[in-house]
C-alpha cells in the first residue's frame, strides 16, 4: 500500500504549524512541522519529504534564501511560498529562484491543499504510454518520464519544476498560440491573475536557459494573444 504524501510545513509561528498539521493531515497527508532553517535541515536529512510549505520570513534564515540555496544544491522537492510580502516583485523572485507556488498571508488552508495536490499532481510521473514518449524540437529531447531536457550537443538543461512544467505543455500543444491565463491555468491548476506576471518570468528565464539567442526563435510572443512554440516538435516511443 502506498503511503501518503509526506509534507513539511516551515513556519516559526506555531499557531500556523499547528493550524496547518491539523487541515493537511485530515486531508489525507502526512505532515512533518519545523520553526526554522535548521529544524528545516535536519526534517531533509532524516524524512523523506515530498512537499514542502515554506515561509519566507524565519528566525534563522530567509525562505527566499533556503529555496535558491536547496535549487543550487539540485534538490528538487517542491516548494510553495508562504509570505507576507504584497509587493508583485517578491513572489516573482521566488518564482525566479525556482519555487512551484506561492500564497500570500493571511489564506484559506484550504486553497493551500489544492495548490499541494495540484504540485504533486504536476510532479508525479505519467502513467502508460506517456512515460515512454520523447519530445524533440530544434536539437532539444525533453524526457517527461524523468523530466529531463537535453541540448543540441547533449548537455543536460538545468531547469525548474515551474520552468519544466511550462515546457512541457508547450510540446504538448505546439504551434497553439496560448493566453497567460491558460498557461496559469494548465501549468499551476487555478485561473490567474490579470496582474499575475509569473508566466511571462517563466517565459524569460525558460528562454534564457534554451539559449534562444544561439539557437534561434523557439517561441513566438504574440500581442494580446499570449506566447507560441514556433519550433517543429516531434514526439517517438522511448526504447523499452
């Protein structure tokens, strides 16, 4: 049988700890709790961690900090933002540094549930035929099994689980023209926000990362309409 997904909840406030143990367990999750950076380390080091909700603010440490430092370090537990902040530019810095969601406080806990599914959902492993599908599209093969991306000369790209997410509902639909609030809404299960520029810093750094500047248009921005894969994707059955 398997076991239910193991959350780690960071929040130095233990009011919210315990609010949230209390909601995410009775949802069918298991919840580890930590109050800092170095209760955060030790839950890493000792459980096996699925999802983590992070606050920005700790005693120890800033969350915007842990999660570029985790990214450098390659982890790739999912990440969901807790912060305070109303400012636009720091929930795209944490989207920048390589974080899947972010809420702002106060929130519901149960909207904080349905972003938690819908990260897991994004991140688990397809089932059936598309685990041995290939995409390739100017030099590039994404691998969605294992969420692998390589280069025209074989290098493996470095990307986010929000940057490959993206990617991949682009070589899903390729050639469709794709409003922000769609890709809102495809690559992060919820309608977005007109003032929401998450999907165009994606789109900057997805961009950056595929070196567009050396191997030409990938992607197309069309005015008032949103952004288009322009490259020609092929997809084949991986070998068995």
């Amino acid at each position: 049988m398997q076991s239910a997904p193991q959350i780690l909840v960071v929040d130095d406030d233990p009011e919210i700890r315990k609010l949230l143990a209390r909601y995410i367990e009775s949802q069918g999750f298991r919840v580890q709790l930590a109050a800092s950076r170095q209760e955060l380390e030790e839950a890493l080091t000792t459980h096996g961690v699925d999802l983590m909700v992070l606050d920005v603010m700790l005693p120890d440490g800033s969350g915007l900090d842990i999660c570029r430092d985790l990214r450098a370090r390659r982890s790739n537990v999912p990440i969901i933002l807790l912060t305070a902040l109303k400012e636009d530019v720091d929930r795209i810095i944490g989207l920048e540094i390589g974080a899947d969601d972010y809420m702002g406080k106060p929130f519901n806990p149960r909207e904080l549930v349905a972003r938690i599914r819908a990260v897991l959902r994004r991140r688990a492993e397809l089932p059936g035929p598309a685990e041995a599908t290939t995409y390739s599209f100017e030099g590039f093969v994404a691998e969605p099994a294992t969420r692998r991306v390589t280069n025209p000369d074989g290098e493996e790209v470095d990307l986010t689980g929000a940057e490959y997410d993206l990617l991949q509902v682009f070589l899903e639909r390729p050639g469709r023209v794709l409003s922000r609030d769609s890709l809102l809404d495809l690559t992060r299960g919820r309608e977005g926000d007109v003032m929401d520029r998450s999907i165009d810093v994606l789109m900057s750094r997805l961009r950056r990362k595929l070196g567009e500047e050396k191997s030409g248009k990938l992607f197309k921005t069309v005015r008032n309409g949103g952004y288009q894969l322009a490259a020609r994707v092929e997809t084949k059955d991986a070998a068995p």
